[in-house]
C-alpha cells in the first residue's frame, strides 16, 4: 500500500528479491497471472487494475485520494482494508 501523487493504491508486488525466485521466474509468474487476467478480475470483482503499470511484475488498484484532508482519512482506510483483503479472502486450499 502506498500514497503517491494524490493517489492510495493497493498491489500485488511478484519480487524476486523476496521470493527468491530469479527475475526470468517473476516474469513468467506475472504473465502467468495475465493469462487469467479477466477470470483474476471477475472473481475480486476489481475490474480497473493496472497491470504492469508503471511496474511490470506489479498489479495495482488505484483511487484518487487528498491525503491532507485528515477527515478523509477512515473512508481511506477502509478502502485499503478491504482491497488489500479481498485479495487474501480465498487461499489456494480454500479454493475447492
């Protein structure tokens, strides 16, 4: 999660320094990942992802947010909340 240019956003980061995989294998995870792009997107039900942008290996979901305006802030966080949740909701052992 991170604030950027009047925007919160939540990603999926496929890094191989954390994973330990090589840089060729978080590549070929990702494109993994887009090959299942729209039943990805169907089943969060987050259909405006950026994938690949401005980062390949990263998915992210965006919204507009004015981070100085501190009344704003719990509305904010939940939408980080329950993005960031969404995500985890089914592990791949839950899936059957």
């Amino acid at each position: 999660m991170s604030v950027d240019e009047g925007r919160l956003e939540c990603k999926l980061a496929i890094e191989h320094s954390v994973s330990g995989a090589s840089p060729d294998q978080t590549v070929a995870i990702y494109n993994r990942l887009g090959r299942d792009r729209a039943a990805i997107e169907a089943e969060l039900g987050f259909f405006d992802l950026d994938w690949g942008k401005p980062t390949p290996t990263r998915i992210y979901r965006r919204r507009r947010a004015v981070i100085e305006d501190r009344g704003a802030w719990p509305e904010a966080f939940d939408w980080l909340v329950r993005v960031a949740r969404t995500g985890y909701a089914r592990q791949p052992s839950e899936a059957s």
